[in-house]
C-alpha cells in the first residue's frame, strides 16, 4: 500500500515521462504516429506472404480465409508487447542515469513508466487488430475479457525479466547484448509463424514449459474461435512471473547503493 501511494503521489511525472517519451518519439517524423502501425504491419505482411502465400502454410482443423492472419497478428501483437516490456526495461537505469544521481525520487516509477509506454503503443496497434476482426466477423465479442488476465500476467512477467536484467546490465553491460539474442531464439521457440501441431512430440512436450507459448496460444485461440480457451494454463506462469517480479524487487533492494555508484 505504501508503494502503490507513493507511486500516485508521483502520476504528474509518470504521466509526464510517458507523453514526452511517446511525443518525442515521432516529432521529428514525417509520418509520425503513422510509424507504429507501419512497423508491425510490414513484419505481419511478410510473413503472411511468405507462408500462407508461398509455403501455403494452413491452420488445422480451422477454415478461413483470414484464420492464418489472425493466428500470427495475435502472436506477434502479444510477443511485440512482452519484448518492448523486457527490452526497455533491461535499459531503464543505464539511459536514466542522469536522472538517478541528480533528482530524489521513487525509482519504483521507472518500470511503471516502461509499462505504461509500451501498453500505450500496444493499445494503438491493438485497436486496429479489433477493427480488422470487426470486419472481417471475427471479433469474440464478450469473451475479450479473457485478454485481462492474460495479458496481465503477460505484462508482470516481461517486466520481472526485465528489471532483474536491468540491474545485472548495470554491472555487466553484455546482459543487454546477450538478452537480444536469447528473445531471436525465443521467439522462433515459440509457436508465433507456425501452429505447435507440426512441431514433433519432444519439441511439443517442451512448450508446456515455454511461459510465452502458454500465453500466446491463449490468445491465439480466443481470436481464432472466439471462445473462451482453458485458462488452468496460467497458474504455473503466475507463479513464474510472481517469483521473478520478487527476485527483482529483492536484487534491486540489495544493490541500488552499488548500481548508484556503477552509473
């Protein structure tokens, strides 16, 4: 309680963080805003071709003629917004660092701020996602809601990976190189271009142990069948994204003197 009051004492400059950050972002871009739908809208467009179109990649058991592109904007839209979480995150006090040794303030506000940007940007994407279901009579309607919880853990998992990768990039700046190419690896684990099902037994077995397939898939299916999936695979991610957002709480507690003096 005493965090969270802190926190809304300090909204002004949360809130603030967040508006300069998003409007300096664009301000000098032609486009603007326009970029952010751009970005995701190109990745979704070729890998829509190059399998759907080219590998003729099909869905199981699903017909459709935009099942395929559903399937892979709900996984990269969900793992766009876990990657932002992490890769901002594990940044947050090298590019604060001014910040931290000149101005007193809660530190607990930079991961808000990280998560309240990048939830700001996946909510702009995310609106056109709904406007495509809409058209083309996909949208779940009601069952939406199933993206709460989902997505929520989502959030407290990429930024418990992230500040704990943040304070080790403190001390040892190759955490941030090496984090990059463990999420390369990560997401083509994942089953975010391709459905599990050609996956073969051994590699399928390990996906119950992959946190963001978990959660991917959830979403997956909720947009692709519009019904609410099976949601008794979220309390083993629950207790993973429990266990890292204390693990990093108690890393921070123990070194924020050191990482102080390191910046």
């Amino acid at each position: 309680m005493i965090a969270l009051r802190t926190l809304w004492a300090c909204r002004g400059f949360i809130l603030g963080s967040v508006q300069r950050e998003f409007q300096s972002r664009y301000r000098n871009s032609l486009l603007g805003i326009v970029w952010m739908v751009i970005n995701p809208l190109a990745m979704i467009t070729v890998y829509t071709v190059i399998f759907s179109q080219i590998m003729q990649a099909r869905l199981p058991a699903i017909e459709g003629k935009f099942a395929y592109s559903i399937y892979l904007c709900a996984g990269i839209l969900t793992w766009g917004l876990f990657t932002e979480i992490v890769t901002r995150a594990q940044n947050v006090f090298i590019e604060n660092a001014n910040l931290i040794k000149k101005l007193s303030f809660p530190r607990s506000c930079l991961p808000v701020i990280v998560i309240l940007s990048a939830l700001l940007n996946f909510c702009v994407i995310f609106a056109l996602f709904l406007a495509f279901l809409l058209l083309c009579g996909q949208f779940p309607g009601w069952n939406l809601w199933v993206l709460l919880p989902t997505l929520g853990i989502l959030v407290f998992l990429g930024i418990g990976l992230g500040m704990v990768l943040a304070i080790f990039n403190v001390f040892f700046r190759d955490v941030g190189q090496l984090s990059g190419i463990v999420l390369f690896f990560w997401f083509w684990g994942t089953p975010i271009v391709y459905p599990a099902s050609i996956l073969p037994e051994a590699a399928a077995e390990l996906m119950q142990y992959n946190p963001m397939a978990i959660l991917i898939s959830i979403c997956q299916q909720l947009f692709l069948t519009g019904t609410v999936p099976d949601l008794t695979g979220l309390l083993p991610v629950l207790a993973l994204t429990i266990l890292l957002c204390f693990f990093g709480v108690h890393l921070f507690r123990r070194h924020v003197g050191e990482m102080v003096d390191e910046l």
